[in-house]
C-alpha cells in the first residue's frame, strides 16, 4: 500500500488515499476520543490506524473477514471493537496487535457499535437485537428482544448520560435507563404529515436535540427535555433520501451544535443550520459520492468513505468561516403564538440559493461592500469610551507605557473598564436574603483571621448564590472571590459587582462541565501551548501531567496563590484592560515563562507544588509574552474567536446567569437542603435532650427538699433497708448456690462430651484403619495380579524365542539345500551319489 497526500490549494483539505494494484475498499471508519486518530477497516479484513497529525498509517490487525462497524472510543484508548462478518465483535490492542477478546451473541450482522461516553460499556445492533456489554468484563449484561414484525434501526447512548435512545422501524422511540433499564419516556410518533420511516439518527453533544431523517427530504427535530418536535426541516428537492446524519461539535457552542450534515441518496453531504436553516457548504458530488462518513469529536476533521472505496479526510475549518462566528447574543424576544399549531407551521424550508462553500480560484478579486457609521462618530470611539469621561484606547497605551495604573487610581480606573452600574438596589434585593445556606460554615473550610474579611467574604458569596444557583455549590468560589474581597473590604457593593463581572466575561463557559473543570476552556490554552511551546507541551505530556493540573490551578485562583499582591495588581491590570481571552494567554505566557523549572520537573508532586506556591517569575516579562501570545496565536485556535467580547452588567437589573447545567447544580442543592433539614433536626433533638437534662436537675432538687423535710421516717426506711439486705444476703447465697449447680452441670456437660467425642474418634480411626486395611489387600492383589501378568509375559516371550530360533534353524536349512542345489558340476564330489530333490524341497 502506499499513502498519497494531495493538498488543495482551493478548498485547502486534506485528501487521504489508499492505492493498490487491486483495489481494496474501505467499509468503515471510526475516530478515537482525541479526534486526531481514526480506524479504518477495508472488505478483505485489514483495520489500519490514521494519524492525521502525524500524516502516517499503519496496518494494526488483520481479521480475514470484512467489517461491519467499528468503535475506538473505549476507556482503553489503545483499545478497539470491530464488528465481523460471521455476526462476532472482537476487541483488539492497536499496539501490541493481540487480541483482547471475543463477544459472540447475535444472529445477524452487526450494524453498529455505541460507546458510552465513560468508556466502560458498549451497545451493539444488529436488525433482531440489541445487547449492552460490559467491556470491563466484556461480558454481555442485557439484552434487548423485539417481535419480528418490528426492526430495530439503531440504539445508542446519550452523551453525557445514562440513557440509552431506542429507535425501531415503526418510527417508534424509546428512552431507557441504563442501569435499570427502565423505561423513561417515549416520544410521541407525529399523527398527521408524510409518514419519514427514520433510517438517520444524530444528538447534540449535550444530549438535549435528537435530529432524525429517513426516506424523505423531511428531517425531524426533537427536543428530549420536553420529548416535543420542535422543528420540521424540509431539504431541497435533490434530496430523495436520507442516508445518515452528524451533528459538528464546537468548542463553544456548550453541546449544542447548530450545524448538522445531511448524507443523501445523491452521495452529497449537506450540513446546515439547523436555526436558520442555511446551507452552509456540501461535501462530495455526483462524480465522486460519499458512502458513509465520521465527524470528529472536535469537529476539526470529517473523514468520508467514498464511492470508489477510498478516505477522503476534509478539514471542516478550512471550508467555511461560519463556524468560526461567535455564537449570537442569547436575548431572545418571545413573541405569542397557538401552542396547538399544526406539524405544517414546524416546517423550515432549507435556503439552498444561499449556499457558502470556499469557491474556486480565478483572477477576479471578490467585491466587499464596506458599511460605514455616520460621520462624527466611529464604532472605535464608542467602543473605547468609559463613564467618567475616560478612554479605554487611552488607558491601554499609558499601562504599556508604564506597566501599571496608579495605584493611587487603580480602583477608579477598574470600575471605569468594567462599567460598573452600581445597583444598590438590586443588590440590596440579593442581600436581604441574608446568609446562604451553602456559606454558612464558611470559616471551618476558609479559616480568615480577620473577622472582618470572613463577614465580607461570607456577605459576597451568599450574594453570589442568591443570584445564581451554582455559585452556591462551586468549590473554588472562595478562591476568585477572595482577592476581591480584600480589595474592595470597604464597598461591598463594589466588590460583588466585580466578581460578578468577571464571572460573567473572564469565566465564559467555566460551568458547562461542572462539577468537572471547564475541559474546553483548558483545551483552548492547551492548545496555544501546543502551538508557541510544543516542547514544553510534550515533557508535560510525557509525565503525564494534563491541563487540569498546569492551567486549572491557576484559573481557578485567578493566579493569587503564585503571585505577589503588587504582581497580581498588575496582571489584572492588563486583564481588565483587554479582550476577555487575554487570561488564557496569561496563563500559557505564566507556563512558557517557566519553562525551564518546569523542564527539570518530572513528579507529579513537583507539578502540583509549583502551580500552587509562588515561584521565581519576572512579571513584566510573563506580561509581554501574554500580549505577544495575543498577537500571535492563529485565529483557529485563538480564545478570542470563542469568547464573546466583554459585557457589563446591566444597570437596571443584574443580568440573568444560567451557563450551567441545572440538573446536576439543582440536584446538589437538594442534596444540601436534605442535609441541612438533617442538622436542625439533629438540633431539634440536641436542644429537647438539653432541657430534658434541665428538667431533671430541677426534680433532683426538688427530691433534696423533700428528703429533708423526711427526716421522720429515716428510721422505719433503715429498718427496712436492713431487711432488705438480710433478704439480699439470703438471695446471694442461694444464687451462689444455683451457679455451684450450674458448674457441676456444665462439667458434666463437658464430660459428657469428651466422652462421646472420644467414641467418634475411636470409630473414624477403626473406619480408618479397616479402610487402609481394604486398601493394602487391593495392592497385594492387584501386585499379585500384575505378577502372574509379567510371569506370563515372560512365557510368552520364551515361547517366541524358541519360535524364532527354531524359524532361523529352517531357514539356514533351506538355505544351505538351495546352496548345494546350484553347485555347479565340477564343483559336486566324485564319489557322490546322485542327488534327487522332490518338488516339496525344491
């Protein structure tokens, strides 16, 4: 096999091709969790492994029998599933090339292989079955049976859940728990409209939209939070049929892609936006048509199996800058309408005459219509104006000039960049809630010695909380906040509005993982390294040391447990003065600057330590690298086209904060609140054993006073203690008297016993010994046996001895006679007779 590499000027993709004199056609491909690698299995048995980062393949296993599905997305990355011919799924290791092990238990061929996003379990499909694999074990753990006059089309897991999605031939689709396999919800099958019969299926990465297509130019949109269609998207009329369906993920769309690919009969892939239903570009055409394809799961590579049996790798960013936007702004006006509309309003033609694709080069330059703003006033002078009569355009040069602002108007000039509104009110509302829940044993966690600084801290986070839910489940809270707190001590107002403005422009997208780190905010800086500092990048690889541990802690602290307080004042300096991704550069500009220290470390430990300790760093230098980052950084890999532009908060009411999942904070909140309920009942009964304790001190005394006013009948009461010590005295020796009987019982008991067990021994021993005895007349009877054998044996062989000797005595007899027989006559003696031989001797 050979690989050939064809780079399109025009349509700047990577094409990726296997040639060989007889032409082998690839079935399946598949990628792994990094998006950089995909398996690829052809008809005659062969998987290969791809390295699009590297350009290089390799040949990983040969199977002998063609493929049917492939998943490389397991909890082993170097781990694989393919799915054969002969109806089998097999597990193999990509490096050692051995065979990890063998699943049998379909009828049919299998159609395809679902991961979940753990990688721990596995649903294969075929038409007649589906069964959920555990591929710790790999053993299978449930099985899914259906009549035979309905098929199954696919089942599948949910990302990010514990769901499996069911979908048959009746159009018909459940939701189960994994788990259980209990039955959650099915989404109802539309009554009226054209019957699709799904044959597609593709989710959103947060699992919220399910798109499904099937014989039809009809793609139905369902949103499984409310089980509704919501949406019925009519493709253009070349569209007969719908082969298959994929969502493209984006780094910053928080799960909820916005582009799908629609493979149609016509071997051309389709994607649109699924919001305004626009053709954004196509892939393939009628010459060179698409069979099947995988999208990434970053969404960078889309990696198609074509007609002719060949790969064609496509770079999805590299054919339109539509992905590239930054999401639109999330205000939406919610405008009436019938809740009981018919399928035919659901319905979105999609706008093919608007069709973006990166066009063919020609010597015509492309024409710009160039809007421009009034005279007198530019979009820059607007954007650079801040209250108080200060220019942000200003500012910036005089911080480069000299590094830092005054610290005398630092203050001043922070609440001019952030546009603070001030809103006594509304933070007056978000106070007079008093203290919540979640801060109220603040100081155990967070011990301050300052009570002071303790009641602001506690006073901003309970702010916090009330105006959003999450912040009062996120850990590290106290560590963004705290810096803030110290600064703005005196203004607690000031304070909670700054914190609340760098939640909301410097923490984009932070909560959409949560409780787990902001994995795509990590990847976007991990990426920048990768791109100014690959050697640093791949010793961090090499120790096994990932973003969460090099670029969290310092996110996470705002940098306040590295820095200095002067250090840090003069870091945020250029945070507030600049674009919101410029902290993500700050952070990789703090790991490129210690570079060498880092480069020495190779524990973990070593890590740990230096990311939470200050360390021996020039700031101005770590501040020049971020800027110089800034500029730098391709546009395809720069936060700043991910990260929406800064946003003040609002003046009439802060703004609305819900950039997190909300089951899993509401969740925890009830989990908190159930705890709480717990303590004040603990309480509760704390303070009744409390005046219990106090009710009986209270009659303790009152019992003193009577005894003293009993003195009387102190007498009469010896007497009869006496009495009662004589009875006790007679009932001590009766009871000694009955624990004497006891003892004697107990020793005959024991003797009793001993004596019986002492039978049950002599018997096992006689059993014992008339078994060994059995046992030794077996081998003198079996030796005796095997003696007469051997004497016979020898007979035997004496018998035959003499047999044989008495055999070679004839024939040296017959021997000799035909000897003399062919003497010639010369040779006979003269005075012998003549010698006759009858027949029998001849």
């Amino acid at each position: 096999y050979r690989l050939r590499l064809e780079s399109w000027s025009i349509l700047t993709k990577l094409k990726i091709k296997i040639e060989c004199i007889q032409t082998v056609r690839f079935l399946h491909v598949a990628f792994d969790t990094t998006g950089d690698t995909f398996l690829a299995g052809d008809h005659h048995g062969n998987i290969y492994v791809f390295d699009i980062s590297r350009n290089r393949f390799r040949l990983v296993q040969k199977t002998g029998q063609a493929c049917t599905a492939l998943a490389f997305s397991l909890r082993r990355t170097t781990e694989f599933l393919v799915a054969l011919a002969d109806n089998t799924i097999k597990c193999f290791d990509k490096d050692t090339k051995q065979l990890v092990s063998w699943m049998r238990g379909h009828e049919g061929a299998v159609s395809s292989i679902s991961v979940h996003s753990s990688g721990r379990y596995a649903i294969s499909t075929s038409l007649d079955t589906a069964q959920l694999w555990d591929l710790d074990t790999f053993q299978r753990k449930r099985k899914l049976n259906i009549k035979q006059s309905v098929g199954i089309q696919r089942v599948f897991f949910l990302p990010l859940s514990n769901t499996i999605l069911s979908c048959f031939s009746d159009d018909s689709i459940f939701a189960w728990e994994s788990d259980t396999l209990f039955c959650k919800y099915q989404l109802p099958v539309p009554d009226c409209g054209p019957k699709i019969s799904y044959k597609a299926f593709a989710v959103t990465r947060d699992g919220k939209s399910l798109a499904a297509g099937g014989r039809s130019n009809l793609l139905h949109l369902w949103c499984l939070d409310s089980r509704q269609l919501v949406r019925v998207i009519q493709m253009p009329t070349q569209v007969r049929t719908v082969r298959q369906l994929e969502f493209l993920p984006d780094s910053f769309d928080g799960g909820a892609s916005q582009t799908l690919g629609v493979l149609s009969q016509d071997g051309m892939m389709r994607f649109i936006n699924i919001h305004t239903c626009k053709l954004l570009f196509h892939m393939g055409s009628h010459d060179n048509a698409i069979t099947t394809v995988a999208v990434s799961p970053n969404g960078r590579h889309v990696a198609a199996i074509m007609d002719n049996g060949s790969i064609n790798v496509y770079s999805v960013q590299s054919l339109t800058q539509e992905l590239n936007k930054p999401p639109p702004s999330q205000v939406a006006v919610v405008s009436g309408g019938d809740a009981d509309q018919e399928l035919s309003n659901l319905k979105v033609k999609v706008r093919s005459e608007v069709v973006q694709r990166p066009a063919k080069s020609s010597g015509r330059r492309t024409q710009v219509k160039i809007l421009r703003p009034p005279a007198g006033s530019t979009a820059e002078d607007k954007e650079n104006e801040l209250p108080a009569g200060l220019n942000k355009k200003r500012l910036v040069a005089l911080l480069k000039a000299f590094g830092e602002y005054p610290a005398k108007y630092r203050m001043f000039v922070w609440r001019s960049l952030l546009c603070l509104p001030e809103n006594h009110a509304s933070y007056s509302s978000l106070t007079d809630k008093g203290l919540h829940s979640a801060y109220l044993t603040l100081h155990d966690k967070y011990p301050i010695k300052s009570h002071k600084l303790q009641r602001g801290l506690q006073r901003v986070l309970s702010a916090l909380a009330h105006w959003a839910a999450i912040f009062g489940e996120v850990e590290y809270l106290p560590l963004i906040a705290f810096p803030f707190v110290k600064l703005f001590q005196n203004n607690p107002m000031l304070c909670f509005e700054v914190v609340a403005t760098v939640i909301v422009n410097w923490c984009q997208h932070w909560f959409e993982y949560f409780p787990n780190p902001p994995l795509n905010i990590l990847s976007m800086a991990e990426n920048v390294l990768a791109h100014h500092d690959k050697e640093l990048l791949q010793h961090l690889v090499d120790c096994g040391i990932t973003s969460q541990l090099y670029v969290w802690p310092l996110l996470e602290t705002l940098f306040s447990e590295v820095l200095t307080r002067d250090e840090w004042l003069r870091v945020f300096d250029s945070i507030f003065s600049n674009h919101p991704s410029f902290l993500l550069m700050a952070c990789v500009a703090y790991i490129i600057c210690c570079r060498e220290p880092l480069l020495l470390c190779s524990q973990k430990q070593d890590f740990e330590y230096f990311f939470h300790h200050r360390n021996n760093l020039d700031v101005t230098a770590m501040i020049k690298e971020a800027y110089r980052l800034m500029g730098s950084t391709p546009a395809d890999i720069h936060p700043r086209t991910m990260l929406s532009d800064f946003t003040p908060l609002t003046k009439d009411q802060y703004p609305v904060f819900n950039q997190y999942p909300e089951f899993i904070v509401e969740y925890q909140s009830r989990e908190r609140e159930k705890i709480r309920l717990q303590e004040m009942e603990y309480l509760r009964e704390r303070q009744e054993v409390s005046a219990l304790r106090a009710d009986f001190v209270r009659r303790q005394a009152e019992e003193e006073a009577c005894y003293a006013q009993q003195e009387l009948l102190q007498k009469a009461e010896e007497q009869r203690r006496n009495i009662l010590a004589q009875e006790e005295e007679k009932l001590t020796q009766q009871r000694a008297k009955l624990a004497a009987m006891k003892r004697e019982l107990k020793v005959k008991e024991i003797q009793l016993l001993d004596a019986t067990r002492s039978r049950f021994f002599k018997n096992q021993q006689d059993l014992k010994a008339s078994q060994i005895q059995e046992l030794e007349q077996e081998i003198s009877r079996k030796m005796d046996l095997r003696e007469r054998e051997t004497a016979a044996a020898v007979q035997d062989l004496e018998v035959r001895q003499m047999e044989l000797e008495a055999q070679r005595k004839r024939l040296e007899q017959v021997r000799r006679m035909l000897h003399l027989t062919f003497l010639p006559l010369s040779q006979l003696p003269l005075l012998s007779p003549p010698v006759t031989c009858s027949p029998s001797q001849t």
